[in-house]
C-alpha cells in the first residue's frame, strides 16, 4: 500500500494529467458526426504511435558498437511505430482529401 | 544545450532538456487541437496534419535532446541506426498508405494499429530487464504495457485478417471460459512478477509467458466477434494502444507519450461507445454476443421466393419514376462499383428523376466509410443523406435501389424481438413503393442472418456482379 503510495507521489503530474486528459479526450471528440468516424478512428491510431518516441529512446541509448538482440528488436520497435504514424496520417490525409474534393 | 540553467529540487536542469520538456508540451497541445479540428468536416485534413506536425516536432527533440539518467545524449552511431529505422518504416508506411484502395482502408487502420501495438509491446519487453523491482508501480507499467500492447497487436492482426477475409468466424461457447482463464493466467503471472522479490534476470522466462499468453488472448477475444462487429473492437483495439504507449510514457516519464497515449485512449473508448450506438448495441454485448457467429439465430423460414427482374424492366422502372433513393452498400464497394453508381444517378438525374443516396451510420465496414467511398466517385455531397433524414420520405418514394447492401434494410430488426440483429436502426427501404435488390448471389449478409426484404412482394432483384449491373442498366436506359 505504502509503496502504491509512493509510486502516486513520484508520478503526481502525470497522473493529473492522465486524469484531465481522459476527460479532454471524450470532451475533444463526443460531437464528431458519424461520416468523420472513420477519419477520426484512423487519425487517432496515427497518434497512438506516439510510442515512436519509446523506441528512440529506447535504441538511442542502447550499446549500438555489436548487434545484439536487444538492439534489433528496439529497431523493429522504431520500424513498427513509423509504420504506424506514417501509415496513419498519410492514410487519413488520403480519406479527408476526398471529401474535400466534392465541395468544389 | 549541456549548459546548466538551473536547479529544481536539487536537480540541475539543462537548456536542451527544457527545450525537449517545451517541445513534449507543444507536441501534446498539437495533439489535442488535431483531434479537435479531426472531428469538424471543414477543418479534418488540417487538424491530421496538426497533429502529424507534433508527432514530427517530438520526434526531431528526442533525437537532438534527450539524456539517459547519466545525462548522456543519444550518441551519433545510435541516431544513423535511428534514422535507419524511421527511413525504413516511413517508406513502407506512406507506400503502403498510397496504394491501399479506399475499400479496403478498415483492413488497413487495422494492421497499423497492430503494428503500434507491437511497438508498445516491444519496447516494454527490451525496458523489462531495467526495471526497479523494489518499485511495485514501475513493473506494473512496464507489465501493463507488454500486455495491453501484445493484446492490441494479436487482435488487430486477426481483425485485419477477418476483414481482408483471410480469417473466418470461428465461435464456441467453450471460448468465453476458455478468454475468462487466459485472462485469468495473465493476472496470476503479473502478481507473480511483482511479488516474486526475484530479479528481472530470474523472471526473464515469466515475461516471456506473459508475452506469449497475452498474444495468445489477443487472438482468442478478437475470434468469435462476427465481421459485422469488426469496426468496434478496431475502434477498442485503438484504445488499448493508446493505453499501451501511456503505459510505457510511465516508464519513461515522458509526458508526450503519457498525454499522447491517453488521449487515444480516451477517445478511442469513446468512439467505440457511439459506434455501438449507432448500431443500438451495447459494448458488452459485442464482446460477448458474438454477433453473426452463430449466436442466437432468427428461427422464421421465409415464406415465397426471390423474384427477379430484367434488365429492361428495371431500366423503365426507373427511368419513370419521380424519386429513386439509392441504398448503397459494403457490396457496391467490393465491386468498384461507386462509379458506375454515380453514372446511373446522373443519367437518371438527367431524366428529371430525384436520386438520393441513403447512407446508413454503419453501412460499409466502418462507420463513414460509405461516404469516404461515394466522395471517391465525386457523389455530391447534398445527394447524401443520413438514415434519420431520409427515412420518413421512404414511403413517397417510387424506387429503392439497394445495391450491395443487407443487414442495414433488414426489416427483422424492426419485426423480430428474436434477430441478432434486432434495434438495430435500419433504412425502411420497405415501405417504398418499389425495391430493387442488386445482389451478387441468394447467400446471407454479413451478420449471416435471412432477410425477409428480399421475399417481399414488392421486391425484386437483379443478380450480378453490381459493377456490371449497373454498366448494363445504364447502357439499357440510353437506348430508351
């Protein structure tokens, strides 16, 4: 219990903004019309991969003089999540674009 | 950027590791203003690319500023390889991006939501051995992220499969224990983790169980859900890997993954609860009803047959009707078929004949993904119109022409309490004057249920492949 405790004090900040930020999230999109559901599911995925910035931390400070096993997987880690938030915003671009298009 | 600026709660603090700290916050807010403007039709492409634009940001300041606890940077071996990756994975991403049809684009969220998730998963795995395990709350971080990540991963490949049509339905009731005891499993190996006082080095086998294990149910929770349901637990796959990468932002303390992660995750949930929604279903019974995968099933034989219609039949109905509505469905999609739609109604509009399209929340395979499709074929957007707007002018109207579509004109939803899918809001394509079924075979939809539309007295259909259908009917109606 004491050790939770703890754990809840060192955090503090990022549990407040754990907190706030799941009411910022629904608050952020409940109004959103059906048809920009898709649109919005696929660019929300594209910011999931956010983890991007684990992997760099991750294989940045990694012994990169000998390939180990720890090394290549943090590698598949970076590949993985630039395949996420590349794939995820150049495919949501492609979706908005056109319903951009029939305004003209 | 090494230069001390100043000192808090002892702790010196760099200028490059505040610039870093500045940059997660305005990646974060970037965050934040994208989803906002994501969910209003005028500003979408702007707010995705808000968004992309903080994920760059935060991603060019981690690798020019980030320290390890020894304040050592990111050494210049390390950034090539980095980059390597980031080259790698963007090249792949924007092909695959680029080259993936719009029908096929809920396969596609699909699979590179399972590749974040695979990330998450990963990069807890690799910090596992780090770990502080007198620090109960750190190993739970770096726990909850391996398994909520590996689930994310599983599941959004098999929800990948079962829309690309790879992998089939496979239901028992023996699943629902079988989930129960997986999950069961899971918890049992984390208390172990945690209070085993064992170092991460003993534990190195339990962590790989507990990899193994949470792959393992990611597949089993994903397999009886019926495709019908796919878009929901896509949109849950989602949040969970929102919830992966807080996880590991946890382990990191970094607060551009903490705020980043949660903010999916909150509004993954929250989009997966209007989804169901839409369909009048409750997320509960998604998981658990297993819909379209033999489940409860309509015990009504229908009565009559199919009755078919000719093509120049067809053609005149038509073209002497005052008000044709066109129902199009995930059918129309396969076939390619939305431009040759948009033939038929501009030839037919030409004749004086009112067309409109009915677009149901869920018609397609996620929700909008009919009108991302239409667009495609440069529909106008004031010819689209929502279930709710159009129903009450269904019986004025002379012709329904469903195309490609089911279980969103099932009338059972409306009659029979026993359906699977019965609330379901549907287009009452029923109570229109006339009903023309353009369907590839007499097979099921997708929630493989009967419907009881197509034995209508009214109703009648054409077989075919819907692209060359509606090639025929437009030639047949230019030579009247």
């Amino acid at each position: 219990m004491e050790q939770i405790l703890v754990y809840f004090f060192t955090y503090k900040e990022a549990i407040f903004i754990i907190a706030l930020s799941v009411f910022l999230g629904i608050e952020v999109i409940s109004h959103v019309p059906s048809v920009l559901h898709t649109p919005l599911m696929s660019g929300a995925n594209a910011i999931s991969g956010v983890i991007i910035i684990g992997g760099i931390i991750l294989v940045g400070h990694s012994d990169a003089s000998k390939f180990s096993l720890e090394l290549i997987l943090g590698i598949f880690a970076i590949i993985f999540a630039t395949l996420n938030v590349v794939g995820g915003f150049v495919v949501t671009d492609r979706m908005l674009e056109m319903f951009k298009k029939k305004k003209k | 950027m090494d230069q001390v600026i100043g000192n808090l709660y002892g702790i010196d603090f760099t200028l490059g590791g505040t610039l870093l700290e500045l940059s997660y916050l305005l990646a974060a807010l970037f965050f934040v203003i994208g989803l906002k403007l994501l969910s209003h039709p005028e500003t979408a492409r702007k707010g995705n690319i808000y968004a992309a634009g903080g994920m760059f940001l935060a991603i060019v300041t981690t690798l020019m500023f980030h320290k390890n606890a020894q304040g050592g940077g990111i050494a210049p071996a390390n950034i090539f390889i980095i980059l390597g990756a980031l080259g790698v994975g963007s090249v792949i991403g924007w092909i695959m991006a680029l080259r993936i049809k719009m029908t096929a684009m809920p396969q596609m969220v699909s699979f590179y939501n399972a590749t974040g998730g695979a990330a998450s998963a990963l990069v807890a795995l690799l910090e596992f051995p780090n770990a502080d395990m007198n620090n109960l709350g750190s190993v739970l971080v770096t726990i909850l992220g391996l398994v909520i990540g590996s689930i994310a991963f599983s599941g959004s490949m098999v929800a990948y499969g079962k829309l690309d049509g790879k992998v089939g339905d496979i239901f028992s009731g023996m699943m629902k224990y079988i989930n129960i005891f997986l999950l069961l499993v899971i918890v049992a190996i984390s208390v172990f983790i945690m209070t085993s006082g064992q170092t991460p080095e003993q534990l190195n086998w339990a962590i790989y169980l507990l990899l193994a294990v949470s792959l393992v149910y990611g597949v089993m929770f994903v397999m009886p859900i019926g495709g019908a349901d796919m878009p929901v637990v896509i949109s849950l796959l989602n949040s969970l890997t929102g919830i992966a990468a807080t996880m590991a932002g946890f382990i990191y303390n970094n607060q551009a993954m903490i705020l980043g992660g949660i903010l999916v995750g909150a509004a993954g949930t929250i989009l997966t609860i209007l989804m169901c929604n839409a369909m009048n279903r409750s997320l509960l019974n998604v998981i658990i009803g297993a819909f379209g995968g033999g489940g409860a099933s309509s015990g009504k034989d229908q009565v009559g047959d199919m009755k078919e219609i000719t093509m120049s039949d067809a053609s005149i109905l038509l073209s002497y009707s005052k008000s044709v509505v066109i129902v199009p469905g995930y059918g129309l999609a396969v076939a390619q078929a939305q431009h040759a739609c948009h033939e038929l109604d501009v030839i037919l509009s030409g004749k004086g004949v009112n067309v409109r399209y009915a677009i149901h929340p869920v018609a397609g395979r996620m929700p909008g993904h009919m009108n991302v499709l239409l667009a495609e074929a440069d529909v106008p957007y004031n010819q689209l119109f929502e279930m709710d707007s159009i129903n009450p002018d269904m019986p004025n109207t002379d012709v329904v022409m469903v195309i490609g579509a089911n279980d969103v004109v099932n009338p059972a939803a409306i009659t029979d309490p026993g359906s699977p899918i019965a609330g379901m809001p549907i287009i009452n394509a029923h109570q229109a004057k006339n009903i023309i079924v353009m369907k590839r075979g007499r097979g099921k939809g997708y929630a493989g249920i009967e419907n009881e539309l197509f034995f209508d007295a009214k109703t009648r259909l054409l077989f075919g492949d819907a692209k060359n259908t509606l090639q025929t009917l437009v030639s047949e109606i230019k030579s009247l």
